[in-house]
C-alpha cells in the first residue's frame, strides 16, 4: 500500500497571503488528522477529519480550516497568514481503531 | 503545566546501551502513543498501547494506567536509533486527537 503523501513539500509564502496544502491517505483509511509542529510550541493537534466531517478541532484560530472530500483526500488551508505560522505541517490517516499514520509534511515558510 | 511530560528532554548514549525514555500524563487517556521522528520531519508510529506491554524488536513499551506513566526502552542501542522519541496521548474517546510531550532528542554514539 502507498503510504500518506502530502503536497507540496515546501512552500514559501508572504505575510497576508493564503496557501492550501493537501494530504492523500492511505488507501481505506477514512479519517485523516492535521498537526502543526514549530520549533518553540512542538507539536499540536489542528483538525481530524472522518467521512467528509470534522469531528475534532484543537485550540487554533479561525484562519486554519480544512475540509475532506469523499475520496477521503484532505486539504487544510490558512488564510492572511502571519510569520508565526512559518511550520512543518503533517497529516496522519488512521483506519478504525489503528495507529496513525504520518504524512512527509509541509515546510511552510512565511516571509 | 504540560498534560504529557516526557524526560529527560536529552539522552546521550553509547551503541548497545539500554535505554529508558519516560512519560508522564495528567489526563484521562483513551491509548498512550509513542512516535520517532528522524531529521527531516518524518514521523513513524512505533507503539499504541492503552495497558500492559509492547514488545517490537529491540523496542519494549510499558504503560501504568494508575500511575499515569509509561516508559519507552531499547535494548542495546544503536546508532540509527538516534531520532527524537514522541509520548502522545489520545483522549475524550477519540484516538485520533494528539496531546503531544515534548520529546526526547537520543543520540547513540558508536
């Protein structure tokens, strides 16, 4: 089976712009999670998706939003973006009851 | 204070060492994950454990759900062992939202 693939890898954007990143997971899985990972915070839980709804959401600003379509593919997006949010970004898929399994991530560079 | 503390936050040993990673959580946990994170980013998934023992080659995972701790251990350790070591908590019925710690830098000197 392929594994969970995120694109694009790296990403390079300015303050006040959006960027969305995608996240295809494994074959069969349906719920697909979002994490933040930053040098100062660590890692942090965003979203979890499952059959197209979110069932959970951590503690970040209405600028994150994601969304899943109904081939269980994942997209997060972030609007007017801040130096802050300058991140690796990974998603997991999980099938009922299993571990996660984790994306390469997103570098995301806000300038 | 942190729902999952983990230590030591560094860890330097020599190849084929044991070595014990601890992890300490203040919350009601649904499963108690441990991660390994290479340079670079990737993230594997080594343990999901919500009692007892894992035991997976040279990678043993124990877990006290009175106590709230678990530990990680590896026996005689190597070099490509070196990778930070992530606890995760999953709680409120979900598996699928993480409370990470902070993690554990390993480096394993040959």
């Amino acid at each position: 089976k392929a594994g969970v693939t995120q694109t694009p890898r790296y990403l390079i954007k300015t303050r006040g712009q959006q960027v969305t990143l995608s996240c295809s997971p494994i074959s069969g899985h349906r719920s697909v999670s979002w994490y933040q990972q930053t040098p100062g915070q660590g890692l942090q839980f965003l979203f979890e998706y499952f059959s197209e709804t979110q069932r959970n959401k951590g503690n970040f600003p209405g600028r994150f939003s994601g969304r899943q379509f109904s081939n269980s593919r994942s997209e997060m997006n972030v609007s007017t973006l801040e130096l802050g949010d300058s991140a690796l970004y990974l998603c997991a898929s999980t099938s009922r009851g299993s571990e996660q399994y984790f994306g390469p991530g997103t570098r995301l560079t806000v300038t | 204070k942190n729902e999952v503390e983990q230590s030591p936050q560094n860890l330097t040993a020599q190849e084929g060492e044991f070595i014990t990673i601890n992890c300490s959580y203040s919350v009601g946990i649904s499963a108690l994950h441990w991660l390994q994170q290479h340079p670079g980013g990737g993230i594997v998934s080594l343990f999901m454990l919500s009692s007892g023992k894992k035991k997976h080659g040279r990678l043993i995972a124990t877990i006290n759900i009175q106590e709230k701790h678990s530990s990680l251990h590896i026996t005689a350790s190597h070099p490509r062992d070196s990778a930070v070591y992530i606890c995760a908590v999953s709680s409120g019925g979900s598996n699928y939202k993480l409370t990470f710690g902070k993690g554990t830098l390993l480096t394993v000197n040959p």
